[in-house]
C-alpha cells in the first residue's frame, strides 16, 4: 500500500522496528549528525529527533538508509518486484513509446496527478518578511546545506515538469544558491528560460510520501513527468497542488515546499565552501541564487535532512534507484545485465556494468554510451565485466580486473564536463574520467583469448559430494 504522507510512512516504520525516536534535545549543528553517522555506520534505523535546540521543528535523518526501508516506501517486497513495474510500463501497449506516456500529460499514464484545490502542505503560508530558511534545523552551521531537497521546475514553452537535482546551499532568510553542472538539465533549462527573458520557477519539495525522492533518483529524460513517475512506482496516483506565488505542482501532501524562481540574467556566484555528502568540503561553485517567494508548509511538519558521511542514505537511493531502473538502462544498452554504483563511490563517482559481451571492442563501446547517461556521467572510474561476475560483488569486481584488464590495453581515459560534486578537481576544468575493460578478452583484441574458469567435471562433483563425511571436514559447504 502506497503511503498518503511522511508520518504514515514513519509510523509503519515504527510499527516494523526500523525507526527511533530521540527525545533528549540535541544541536541539529553537528551534535544530531553524528549520532546520525554513528547509527548509519552499523545499519540502523531511521532516526526523528523530537526536540531540536532552537528549533520547532522535528528533524528526521537517515530515513531511507537500508534497503528495506527503501523497499517499504515502494511496497515491494523486493528490487526485482519494484523493477517489474518500470519493466511492465515500458512493454506495455497503447501506440505511445513508454516515456511519452509517462510525459507531462501523458493520455495513457493511469498514474498521472490528481490536481486539487486545498493541500495539507498550504496549511501555512509565509510570505515576504514571514519567510525565513534560517528557521529550519539544518544539520550543518558554518554552509547549512539542504541535501535532501527535490527540486522541480517547468520548461518555458510547454510548461512540462521536471525534476532538477541538486543541493541548496541556504544563504539569507529567502535566499539559496544551487549549483549545477553546465551538462545538466538544469543547467539547460536556466538557459533556455535566458534566451526568452524569463524568470525560471523552482519549487523545493520536503518530506511527504518518500517516492518522491526515488522518483527524482530516476535515471530518466528530463521530459519524463516527475509527479507521475512517483505514481508509477508507489502504483497510485499522487495528489498536487499549485503553488500559491508560481506556476508549479507539487506533491499536496509535502511536509515543506519552498517556492521561488531564479533570475538568468543575474550573474553567478559562489556556493562557497560546503560539505558534499561524501564529507568532503567542496571549494565554492558558480550557481543560481533561488529568491524564495514563499514558504508553506503543514501544521505538524517534519524536517527530513540528510547527513554527509558514511552510510549516507542518499548513496543507497541513488544505488537502488538505478536497479530500479535497469530495465530503462537496458534500452539504450541492450547488452546490460547488470549495474552497480557503490555506496563508497558516492554512488556516482563509480559504476560497474556486467554485460554480455559477443563481440572485440564491445566493452569499449558501452562505457562511452555509459558516460553519456545520467546514473554513469561524473563516474570518475567505470569498470565493465562479463555477465557472471555479480556487480555487487566488490571481490569478484576486483578479481575480475585483476585476472582481465591489461594495463594499456583496457586502460582508458576521457576527458568530461566538470562535476560540481567533485572535490578532486578545479571548477571549470574538464574532469578526467578512467575506465577498465574487465572483461574476457576475444579473438581481435590483441592478446590470446583464455577460458573462463577451468570446468569441474560432473561426476566428481558427485563424488566428492558423496564422500565428504569420510574426509573429516564437517559440515560439507555449499558451493
């Protein structure tokens, strides 16, 4: 059953044992982060801290940092159940290629929003002098950072939504900055809205039903509806809402929606110093300063954030998201069986692709059409291997390239656009990006092609199977 709002999805979670609840008041400045990292590092549970020093506002962490939680969010009782229906929706019929069907306004999405006309998420309204991000319980003082936000926006003909992914460095009462890479849609998108003289709206979306948030992990076109996909993976469609100062849907049952627009024509300027979610501090970024026009939110909020560092919940949802999406990714791969983005990369800094590989230079081939897609782009080490090596599997991934990958010949590089995430290199210099084939080499790729594994002959596996209790090992382990 798909959840309405963020407490029934956190009262579920308590009813499974799988949240905390803290009633000693914390700092929200460093104090709750680190017991947020603590618990992360073991696979704890979700964390809501009811009394935040200097705050109203209860502040929620590590809400999707397991796969179970993940899945509950979902209501799947698996990934390869969640999968089946992207995998559903792409083979299903109706004349319509299945990303036109889930485009904005898309006839045949049975998952589209409904519109409504009053939202639990408008209970209150500030506006003007009543505006005030200082007032949320950010995890972080010196750069407050909201790295859980989901951010949408419209293209300025058609008006269709999009998710912009992205962090917001908080700056002033009603103001933020954003920074993007110059490859991204976003980044596109304030361009586009430039040329035609425009303001660009932004709404930020907090809390409510948490397949917002896997939604917005999607590795998907931006001409996808953002609303809608949510609908599909939760199976039932999402209330929305207008906005009460732009032209923007937004979940009607989000805990908190930040409302405003960005001024193109004003110049860029520095994010600053800050935290990537790696717990890295980033030097300052070129971005887009976010003029919030209002800040609404429900009666009885709560502020989900989510914490640099190890264990970080964001690495997980990105991780899942692109099993989730397999399907999708084997579309403009045909010969993908599996992905990986590890958690110690950042989900994004490292990809593993298995494929099926038929022919010289195929892995080659994939790891470009790789970087040119959205879960691999900024990956700044991408390693492909053969179909029976389990890409989650950090001892077969490395005995593959140990055992496959010739240091000259399956070594190469490409030079890509810069990663605002990325605390390795300069802003604005082209990142250097590594790839490794480690796969089994074929005839016409320069060296000797070998088996796979030497093959163990039936009948002694029989045999040492049936005479194992006479070798005085114990309990015979399984193979």
């Amino acid at each position: 059953m798909p959840h309405r709002t963020l407490a029934d999805f956190l009262e579920d979670l308590g009813r499974a044992g799988e949240l905390a609840a803290v009633d000693a008041e914390v700092d929200p400045c460093g104090e709750a982060a680190e017991v947020t990292r603590r618990v992360a590092r073991q696979g704890g549970p979700a964390l809501l801290f009811r009394s935040v020093r200097g705050h109203d506002v209860p502040l929620l962490t590590n809400l999707l940092g397991s796969e179970s939680r993940v899945l509950r969010a979902l209501g799947a009782e698996s990934m390869e159940e969640a999968a089946a229906r992207v995998d559903r929706a792409i083979h299903a019929g109706g004349g319509e290629g299945w990303l036109e069907r889930l485009g904005f306004g898309g006839k045949h999405m049975a998952t589209m929003a409904n519109r409504v006309k009053s939202a639990a998420c408008q209970q209150i309204v500030r506006i003007g002098s009543d505006i005030d991000l200082l007032e949320l319980p950010l995890p972080q003082a010196a750069s407050p950072v909201i790295h859980s936000a989901v951010i949408l926006s419209a293209a300025p003909d058609t008006h269709a939504q999009v998710f912009l992914r992205g962090d917001l460095q908080v700056t002033g009462r009603d103001t933020a900055v954003v920074a993007w890479s110059e490859m991204a849609d976003p980044a596109r998108l304030v361009g586009e809205y430039g040329n035609r003289g425009g303001r660009m709206p932004v709404a930020v979306v907090l809390g409510g039903d948490p397949a917002v948030q896997l939604a917005a992990a999607a590795p998907l076109p931006s001409a996808v509806d953002p609303l809608g996909l949510a609908g599909l993976l939760r199976e039932k469609p999402l209330d929305a809402v207008g906005c009460r100062s732009i032209d923007l849907l937004v979940p009607a049952e989000s805990d908190f929606i930040i409302e405003g627009h960005i001024e193109p024509a004003e110049p860029a300027v520095s994010t600053g110093p800050r935290l990537s979610l790696m717990g890295q501090v980033l030097s300052g970024r070129p971005g887009h300063v976010l003029h919030v026009t209002a800040l609404t939110h429900r009666a009885n909020r709560v502020f989900p954030a989510m914490v640099p560092g190890v264990g970080n919940e964001c690495f997980l949802r990105d991780r899942l998201a692109a099993q989730l999406f397999l399907p999708y990714l084997k579309l403009r791969i045909p010969e993908l069986v599996d992905v990986d983005l590890p958690p110690s990369g950042g989900a994004r800094h490292v990809a593993v692709l298995a494929i099926r590989k038929t022919y010289a230079g195929q892995a080659r081939q994939v790891a470009t059409a790789a970087w040119g897609m959205r879960p691999f782009a900024f990956a700044r080490l991408l390693v492909v291997v053969d179909a029976d090596i389990d890409v989650r599997d950090a001892e077969q991934v490395l005995a593959a390239v140990a055992r496959e990958a010739h240091c000259t010949d399956d070594v190469w590089e490409l030079a890509g656009p810069g990663d605002p995430l990325d605390p390795t290199s300069a802003w604005g210099e082209l990142n250097r990006r590594l790839a490794v084939d480690a796969t089994r080499n074929l005839a016409g790729e320069g060296r000797t092609p070998h088996a796979a594994h030497p093959a163990t002959d039936d009948d002694i596996e029989k045999l040492v199977g049936d005479r194992w209790a006479e070798y005085g090992l114990g309990p015979e382990p399984s193979l």
